[in-house]
C-alpha cells in the first residue's frame, strides 16, 4: 500500500507530508521514503513491494535539494529511512551532509556492479542514463564528432550549444573528464568548447535538442532519456524532432560514453533501517528494475535494456566509479569558471 500524503489546497506540499508522516497512526511495518522522482510508474513498484512483504511504502515527493535539507533539518528525529533522487553528484552532496548511513547487503553487492555504487555502502545506483552528443542527421557533423574531446574542436566554432556549467548534469560530465583526462586537459577542454559556442549557455537537455533540430545549432549533449521522452511519444512534433535528430554514444573507441544513475540510500537516523535495506533490495529485482528504469526512459542497472531507448542501439560504457562524480565536483566548479563557461 502507498500512502503518498498530498496537501490541502494552499498548504505546502513538503511541509503537510511530513506533519503526516510524522503521526502516530500510521503502520509499524513500514517504510517511508522520501523521493525526488515523480514518475507514476513507480506506484507499481511501491504496491507490488507491499504486497510481496506486507511493509508498507509512505511516500514523501519533493525536489532533490529540498529533500536533503528537510533530512538535515529533522535531524535524528526524521522519519525517513530511504531518499532517492537523480545524479551521483546530488547522492554525493547527500552523503557530505551526513544524512546516509553505510550498508552492508550482499544481494546488493552481487546485484549491483561496483562502479555503480559508493564505495563505502552509503548509495546505490539503480537505474543509468548516458549522456550523449547529438547534432544534426543531415549535418556536416555526421562522422566528424566521436568523442567528448572532440567538442573543443576549433572547427566547430559556432556550431556547440550547451546549458549552463551550475547544472548537475555538466558538473559531473566534467568530474569524469578530470578523472580521464587530468585536470589541466579537462580545463583546455572546457576554454575549447567555450570557443566553439554557438549562443551563451542557457536552457534544458531539452530545449538544445530541439536548437540542434532546428538548426540553430550543429550540436549538444543531452541525457539519453529525454531522447527516450520523444522515442515514447506518439506527438508528431516529438517524431518530426527525433527525425532530424542523430546521436553518438562518445568514445566508443576508448573508456566508454559517461555514464551516471539515478539511486538511494538509506538515512542515518531511519527509523525501520531493515525495511529501507529490503526494499533497497527489491528495486534490484528483475522486475523491479524495469519498472524502474522504464519509468523514465533509463537504462537498468541489473539486466537487459527494454522500452524505446533500446532504439538507440548498444555502447560501451565508462567504468569509473559513480562516486568521482561527486567527489571531483568541486575542481570541475572551477575549472567551469576559470573556462568562462557560465
């Protein structure tokens, strides 16, 4: 059973859930999980986990920074026990400020692969997105862009959009740069594709996608997902973008395309720690992981790929560990702002 507590009109989502969540009535066999996903598909994993074990899912939505000040906030006395959200960068700010405790499973360590989850058991990835170069069917580009490297180009000047360095997305695509390449390279890189801009970084993966359709710019990087987004759509505006559209998974000649999770851990203080580690589990399971994944268009951790992203066909993947996405976040801050690249 999920009870996801909605406000009244007029009260404030985050604040009226967790006045409920905090009341005594609710189950003592329970889990409360605090999410930054919103995808209705994942009410069929919450049901199917209850009716499999009897524990019950409360369910508490919200953004992802939102949710980890109200952790931090609540302290010892938080009736989370599991926070998911998006990005291992986000997972890694989590875990500075302290709310994760470390787990030990070894469903979940033969389940999933090591790079895919921190080292010291305080998150797991759950479910994959890949950031891809996307640029235009009919361009010039088709055959010339193969790697992240090559977007410093000097002969793509004018032809690269981007949104802007403060996003997630970018600060961990550069913390696997630094990772791959050193800092120094991955600093010349960044001044490189600053050269190579076609307009000052702005927007969503979205909105550069469909710059790229229109051809207002030769190309960008965007998470494979919103591309799922458009691949799930029976909108023709969705098709008629798609059709224009043609997408690299990079370095597929050396260490791989960038990859990074959507995943969860279990907080410090949870109050039903066994049940937020079972259910930690099951979103391992086969089925689990489909539902999950397909849920917003990603790739399983555990498994073979299913939904309209298997359109994009097979890649090879980088084997860094997801949690140098975090810890790397800072030097790519300042390489970001030493590059100009707002």
């Amino acid at each position: 059973m999920i009870q996801n507590f909605s406000p009244a009109s007029g009260v404030p989502a985050l604040v009226f859930a967790g006045l409920v969540a905090l009341a005594p009535s609710l189950s003592a066999d329970q889990v409360n999980l605090y999410s930054a996903r919103h995808y209705d598909t994942d009410f069929a994993l919450y049901d199917t986990f209850t009716e499999r074990t009897g524990i019950a899912v409360n369910l508490i939505e919200g953004g992802s920074d939102a949710l980890i000040e109200r952790i931090v906030n609540e302290g010892e006395y938080t009736p989370a026990d599991l926070l998911i959200t998006v990005d291992a960068g986000r997972l890694w700010r989590a875990q500075q400020r302290g709310i994760f405790q470390p787990v030990s499973s070894e469903v979940l360590a033969e389940r999933i692969p090591a790079y895919l989850r921190e080292p010291g058991g305080h998150w797991f990835g759950l479910s994959k997105r890949v950031r891809v170069i996307v640029h235009g069917k009919d361009s010039t580009l088709v055959g010339a862009v193969a790697r992240y490297e090559d977007l410093a180009d000097p002969q793509l000047h004018g032809k690269v959009c981007m949104r802007s360095s403060s996003n997630i997305y970018n600060l961990s695509l550069m913390s696997s740069l630094v990772d791959a390449l050193g800092a120094t390279a991955a600093e010349e890189w960044a001044g490189g594709v600053v050269a190579n801009f076609a307009r000052p970084p702005q927007g969503n993966d979205t909105s550069n996608l469909a710059a790229v359709a229109s051809g207002e710019c030769g190309l960008t990087i965007a998470n494979t997902y919103y591309l799922g987004r458009w691949l799930a759509s029976s909108r023709e505006e969705d098709r008629h973008m798609l059709d224009r559209l043609s997408v690299v998974f990079p370095n597929q000649g050396d260490r791989g395309a960038h990859v990074n999770v959507s995943g969860a851990g279990v907080t410090r203080h949870a109050p039903n720690r066994d049940n937020a580690v079972k259910f930690l589990e099951y979103l391992t399971s086969d089925f689990a992981q489909k539902v999950f994944a397909e849920g917003n268009n990603e790739y399983p951790v555990v498994g073979e790929t299913s939904g309209p992203i298997t359109a994009l066909g097979a890649f090879r993947e980088d084997g860094i560990n997801a949690g140098l996405l975090g810890r790397n976040q800072a030097e790519a801050v300042r390489i970001y702002d030493r590059a100009g690249w707002r």
